[in-house]
C-alpha cells in the first residue's frame, strides 16, 4: 500500500516478520497492522491487512499499556540476570 497523500508513514517490523505500519496527518492516526504469508511458504495459512483508525485518546491508552508491558518485561528480565 502505498501512503496515504499528505500522511506521515513510519513502518515497524515485528519480531515475528509481521509489520505495523502508523500512518497520521494534523487530524488522524491510523494503525494498520499486516501479516503476509508467500504461499510457496505455506499455502494453507493466510496474508492480512487490518487497519483501524485512532482517536487521540486511544493512542494515549495503546501508547501506555504498551510502555506498561516493556517496563514490566525489563524488570523482570533485570531480575533474571541479576541472578545469574
């Protein structure tokens, strides 16, 4: 897909392969996320794009659950080599 006209584009490839792709102007803020699967790979298994459009205050909310989730795995992980 191409970016949408007169929309900032930043692409973000998971540890998994996927990609999330932000798209956002002065009004909006779109989250597309994508899987794609070749089908020489694996012809059962399926390709998809979904995208959602975001308010302000969903970002803020994705924004901080996701800042909540590292935080805690970064403990945790801190923990772990301090045993080690």
């Amino acid at each position: 897909m191409a970016t949408p006209k007169g929309m900032r584009a930043q692409r973000i490839v998971t540890v998994s392969g996927d990609a999330v792709h932000i798209y956002s102007d002065k009004e909006k803020v779109i989250l597309q996320i994508r899987h794609e699967v070749p089908t020489e790979t694996n012809i059962l298994e399926s390709s998809f794009k979904v995208a959602v459009e975001l308010s302000d205050d969903d970002v803020l909310a994705i924004a901080g659950e996701l800042l909540s989730a590292v935080s805690l795995h970064r403990r945790n992980q801190a923990k772990h080599d301090s045993h080690e």
